[in-house]
C-alpha cells in the first residue's frame, strides 16, 4: 500500500489524518512543519502528501509550490487539507499544484476518497 507524508500543524488533527490513513491501510509519515516536509519527501519518497494550508513559517501552499518546482517530487500528488473552505482557496490551491481539496471537519471517507482520487 502507499506511504502517506501527513503536512499538519494541529497535533489533534495530525493524529485524527494519521489514524484515518492507517486504519485504511496506508503507511504513514507525519511532520509539523513545511520545511521538514519538503526533506522528508525527497528522502522518504513518499507516495501522496497530505497538508494543511495555514502553518507558521511556510504555509501549504507554498510546500505545494516547492513539490512542484522540484524535479525530484514534482509529480509527487498533494492533498489539501484545511479549514479554508471557499471556493477561491481552493482555486488557489488547485493553481499551486494540489490535486485534491479536503476541508475541515472531515469524515474518514472523505479523506480517503481524496486521498485514493489522486495516488
């Protein structure tokens, strides 16, 4: 099954991402913060990232812009995940590379629709 890169700064949320993706047979790895991620994803090579938009120091769009530009994870798929939840955000999102759109509060299916929409 696919290994998962969990982007979340919200420790609760984190846990809740995490504990849907395992329980539906992905293998997960999990940071707090948009720098790390961008290490992580070229070193890990993770199948899918899964990320929150707004983080402190760089947000989720700017991760996803970094993915994207980076030939060693360009084609690696984003997950948006976040509260923003208007139709502009996820425009915006969708222009900075992601490919799938979630938005909090989530159920299990609909992380895991999106997650399997895009890997």
């Amino acid at each position: 099954m696919s290994t998962v890169l969990v982007v979340e700064d919200t420790m609760s949320e984190m846990e809740l991402i995490c504990n849907y993706l395992r329980e539906s047979g992905y293998t997960v790895i999990s940071t707090s913060d948009a720098k790390d991620a961008l290490a992580k994803a070229e070193q890990q090579k993770p199948d899918l990232v899964v990320t929150d938009l707004v983080m402190p120091g760089m947000s989720g769009l700017e991760l996803c812009r970094s993915l994207k530009k980076n030939p060693a994870t360009q084609k690696l798929p984003v997950v948006v995940c976040t509260s923003k939840n208007q139709d502009l955000d996820r425009m915006w999102a969708m222009k900075q590379g992601a490919n799938g759109y979630v938005t909090k509060p989530f159920t299990k299916e609909e992380l895991v629709r999106a997650v399997r929409a895009v890997a």
